[in-house]
C-alpha cells in the first residue's frame, strides 16, 4: 500500500512461513473469546461453529496472549497422553450448571506433533499444546535455518505464526491484516498435528 | 453441501499472495485452474506496474519514455482509478507526488486483488480471500452465511491481534508503519507524514481502501471528513493514532 511496501514485504516472501488463515476446526469453542492487547475481540467469538459449552466452565482458558507461554495446566495434562478418554481428568469435576448434557466429545488436552513438511526453503514442523480443546500453545521444532536469511525471516515469522495459530483459533479468524506472511508448511504441519488431536 | 476447497501461494510484487477459495459447484481442480489464471495475471501486473523493474511500463513511465497514452489498457486504467482516488481523498493520497515521478503501487494491489475477485467468480469460486501481504480482498463470506474475520494484527507488536473485522464482501487495507518506519509523504508538504500510526479501512473497492489507508497516514484525524463524502459513504476506518495508543474508527 505505501508506495514502497511491496518491496520490503520481501521478507515474508523469502521466508516462505506466514500465515495460518482458516484454522476453523469446528471444535474450537471459542467462547471464552478474550481480549487481545486490551482491544475486544469478542465480536468475532460468536461466529463459532460449534456452541462447546463444557469447555467454556472447565477452566478460564489461558487469554490467547499469556497462551504463548504454554499454560501449566496444559503441559501437566499432555503427560498423560490421553487424548479423549478422561473426561472427568480434563475438565475438573465439572459442576455442570449451565451445560447439563455432556458433549458429545470430550475436550481434548496434550502436545501435539504435526508431521515435517518439506518447503522450498527448509523443512517445518509444528507442535502444539492443546489444553481443553484449544491451542494453548504452538510451536516450531523444525524451521528453515539453513543461512542467514532464512534464519532471520524465520525468526521474524515464526512468533507471528504461533500467535496467529492461537489467536486464528480464539478469535476463529480466518484471515490478518496488517502485514502477513503465507506459509503452506506450517499450515499443512500444524492441519497433522490438529488431526493427532482429534480436533 | 460440501465446498471443495484450494489455498495456495503465489509468489509475487515482492511478497507472498495468500489465495484461499472454495465453492460449492466447482470442484478443487476447477478452482486450482482458477487459481492458475489469477497467478498469471498478478505475474503480468507485477511486470507491467512493478516500480522495481527497470523495464516495467511504470518505470518506464517514470522515466519519461513513454507516455500514458502508449501504456497498456491496465495501466491507463489504474491511472485513470489513481487520479479519481487523489480527488476522493482530496490529495491525501497523491501518487504523482512521490520521489521519481508517478507510483500506483498504493493503488495497485487492491485493485488487482478485486480483478483476481471477480475473475474467480466467474469461474464459479464463491468464497475468496486474497491476502497479499495484509491487505485483503474478499468475497462471499468464509463458507455461506458467514463472513470472514480477519484480525488486523498490531502496527509494532506482530504476534498482537488488535481488531478483528467481520466482512463477507469488500476490501480491507491497512496502512501505516509496519515493516519499516514511515515512509508516506505528506504531498501537501513534502514533509514524513505525521497522521496516523496505522489505519485500516474497509469498503467494497480495494484500490479505494488502499488510497484511504494511506491519505489517513498523511491526514490523521484530520481525514475524517473524508468519510463524510457520498462517494465514500461505505467505507470505514479504524485508525490507531501516531503518538498515543489511542483508536478511532468511522
């Protein structure tokens, strides 16, 4: 848009690693929506596909913006490895006032590992830590590193990969404005790591 | 119904072009070769308007070898579309005035973008997002009956999502000091523009959102009443201002 931006945009380009648009599993419940930087977001919550509703009361889901941080909570539960069986282990003891009728699915919680995808620039992989049915926390174990330039674009990009995964997912949008960076490999890592899940 | 669904990247103008598209009458090889149109046209857009190619029309305009009348029909347009921007944004947004003669590259992109639209509607792809480096051009809504959120992440803080905006159809741009500092002129002045720190605009025309990100740059509050014009009364702005962490929006 400025004159000159489309030059120094190259940045996203040679790293090749951007932005996760669409993450709408329909089993993020987004409900608790949360605040980004002190601006609302909770506009965007309502859209959610799915209602959730036992995960909304199981436990104040981590704001996206502590979530990068991985939640206590959620690496204690990833030990246990249990994707879906321990309905009762995940969500604590639930009162269940609001939501009488369980889910059909229990919220899922643990780490995750999405398979290494092969990019024109270096391999990617992404990890995530799911606690309750959302991304508390996302990752890259792999990311093209292999020079200097892709070191630095990667260092750039992959913090904002991992907001935009957990905020992709709380916020369920589907799109950043602003300046963006595009990467299939990260999305691709992060869709196996998402079907690991169960999500 | 099931939509079949294709993302994909093109490469171009310096930067990364997100495409995702999906349709409900279309299958995904269908919109794959949809999708192939678009890159060759933002491939030939890149070559005819790029400000970084020696030998592109622009630059060639630039420098005096030709004029616009020998330029392709593309590029006499978005001349045309620039010089009706300048007028709407009363010369907030001026891409005659810039260092090396005439720029559209403020322009350009969400034109294009709306072009790439409307070329893969035609081929039967309903629900379009195109993301070229944060600006978007949009259509149809993510699937039917919703619309797109798209956060617009914070002008300093990359791993912030600031606003999020929820548009089925339209463009949205944003505008200010990301990547690098400012590097908008004031054309009133000549002098770094002192507006705002970042402001975002949506409406239906992406060259229309491009041109007003970029005058709100310039103009700050002082281009509110832009807003007030009937030419432009579909359009919105969010607008973050220079020196406080302060937000308005029409």
């Amino acid at each position: 848009m400025g004159a000159k931006r489309f030059l120094l945009i190259a940045g996203g380009t040679v790293g090749g690693l951007g932005a996760v648009l669409s993450i709408t599993p329909p089993q993020f419940g987004s409900a608790s929506g949360g605040t980004l930087g002190g601006n609302t977001l909770s506009g965007a919550s309502a859209a959610t596909t799915a209602p959730a509703p036992a995960q909304t009361q199981a436990a104040p889901a981590p704001a996206a913006t502590t979530a990068a941080t991985p939640a206590p909570a959620a690496t204690k539960k990833s030990t246990k490895k249990s994707t879906k069986s321990t309905t009762t282990a995940t969500t604590p003891a639930a009162p269940a006032t609001t939501a009488p009728a369980a889910p059909a699915k229990a919220a899922v919680s643990g780490t995750f590992t999405g398979a290494t995808q092969q990019t024109r620039f270096g391999p990617v992989q992404v990890q995530i830590t799911v606690s309750n049915g959302k991304i508390t926390a996302a990752k890259a174990l792999q990311y093209p590193n292999n020079d200097f330039r892709s070191q630095s674009i990667s260092q750039q990009a992959i913090p904002y990969l991992v907001q935009e995964t957990i905020a992709a997912q709380s916020a369920n949008i589907q799109g950043v404005g602003g300046a963006s960076y595009t990467s299939q490999g990260w999305y691709d890592s992060l869709v196996s790591a998402l079907a690991k899940a169960g999500m | 119904m099931t939509l079949a669904r294709v993302r994909a990247e093109i490469e171009t103008w310096g930067t990364i072009i997100f495409v995702d598209a999906s349709s409900s009458t279309i299958n995904e090889s269908a919109i794959q070769s949809s999708i192939d149109k678009v890159r060759d046209f933002l491939y030939e857009v890149d070559e005819v308007f790029s400000t970084y190619k020696d030998q592109s029309q622009v630059s060639r305009l630039r420098r005096g070898e030709i004029k616009i009348v020998d330029c392709t029909p593309d590029l006499q347009e978005v001349w045309q579309l620039c010089h009706e921007a300048k007028l709407l944004t009363d010369g907030y947004f001026d891409p005659w005035c810039v260092e090396g003669g005439f720029d559209p590259s403020g322009y350009v992109k969400g034109w294009a973008s709306d072009r790439a639209i409307s070329m893969m509607k035609t081929d039967g792809v309903e629900h379009i997002q195109i993301n070229s480096a944060g600006d978007l051009s949009l259509a149809g809504g993510h699937e039917p009956g919703k619309p797109w959120s798209i956060g617009i992440r914070h002008p300093e803080d990359a791993q912030t999502i600031v606003k999020v905006f929820e548009i089925a159809d339209g463009a949205i741009a944003t505008s200010g000091t990301y990547e690098r500092g400012s590097h908008i002129k004031d054309p009133h002045t000549g002098l770094i523009a002192i507006g705002a720190r970042s402001a975002t605009v949506y409406g239906p025309n992406g060259g229309v959102a491009d041109a007003l990100a970029t005058a709100l740059i310039v103009a700050g509050k002082d281009g509110a009443y832009l807003f007030q014009k009937p030419e432009l009364s579909e359009y919105h702005c969010w607008v973050i201002e220079r020196h406080s962490d302060e937000a308005w929006a029409i």
